[in-house]
C-alpha cells in the first residue's frame, strides 16, 4: 500500500506543475501575489532556510504526510470553521526525489522563527509514514483555537517539503482520479 502525501487542492491552477512560490512569482505573478498573501504579517517567513536542499521556504512545495481530516475536525471542534467537504490531492511518497525532498519536524511556534537545521530529517516514504499521525498536542491546540488567534492548520504538523515544481500528473484528487 503506498504512502500518501497531501496537500490542499489549488483552486485556479495554471500550468502543468504545482510550482513553489519563486516559480510562481515568475510564471503567474497574479497567482503568487494571492499565495504570498498568506505571509502578511510575517514575511521574514518567505526566506526561512531550508538546510538540507540548499534552499529557502519559497523554493519549495509544501506536503504534509497527515490526512486533512484529523486535522479539519479538530478545527470544527474549536467552532473556527463550519461542515464542509476537504478538497486535497495525494501524491505517492514513492513518486518524489528523496535528494529533492526533506522532512521538517514542524513544531508550532507564535513567533514564526526558522526552524534549526537539526528538525530537518531525511525522506523516505517510511519516515513520512512514520509521521502520519497528528500528535495529541497538535490536536489539543486545534480544537480549542479563539476567535483572535491565527487559523494555522498545519503549524505543528511535519512538513515534507520538495524544492522545485511536481509535475500535476503525479497527483490524485481526494477520490484517487488523475488530475
């Protein structure tokens, strides 16, 4: 059985690959300015390192080894968000380039701080399947998010970042269909 990685589904995708931000800002700039916005109020973010690829936060594409709904039920707990359906694709973990794609043992942090390079760890789809439950204390903080506090799904969820783009034919809609 493979080891599925997940992202939220990109609503108006240009193009044949999902693009990390520096591609995007080159190729679609209208499409980067909306993605860039998720940085406002903290864009020293935007040029966090990422050690094991040469690179930093904007050359790469964000994958997480959890499932969404673990992580969107939780937020429903909170009463942040209301019922809806989960719009995600999957990538087969055996499909990327382990030189080109590392794990970051996300842990949350309110001051946005870079990540040290020691939570930075090798991938291979057995380490992401290792990381495929969210922990109790990633839980704990989604269900009992505030009204004022920032809606940060994944901020306490490894990460698995691929520096450059992944081509759209290696992805899967939440029903396993090509896209």
């Amino acid at each position: 059985m493979p080891t599925l990685l997940y992202r939220a589904a990109i609503k108006n995708l240009r193009g044949a690959a999902v693009l990390p931000l520096n591609l995007l800002r080159e190729q679609h700039p209208d499409l980067y300015e909306r993605e860039a916005a998720k940085y406002v109020g903290r864009p020293q973010a935007m040029t966090n390192p990422v050690y094991p690829l040469d690179c930093t936060w904007t050359d790469v594409v964000f994958l997480s080894p959890v499932h969404p709904a673990p992580i969107f039920d939780a937020i429903r707990e909170s009463g942040r968000i209301g019922p809806g359906a989960l719009d995600y694709w999957t990538v087969d973990a055996d499909l990327l380039d382990p030189r080109r794609t590392c794990i970051l043992l996300k842990r949350y942090d309110p001051q946005f701080r870079p990540q040290p390079a020691e939570d930075f760890i090798a991938f291979s789809p057995e380490a992401a399947a290792a990381l495929s439950t969210p922990s109790a204390q990633a839980l704990h903080r989604l269900r009992n998010l505030n009204a004022t506090e920032r809606l940060l799904p994944w901020a306490d969820i490894p990460h698995i970042l691929h520096r450059g783009p992944i081509p759209l034919t290696l992805f899967r809609d939440s029903d396993g269909r090509a896209l």
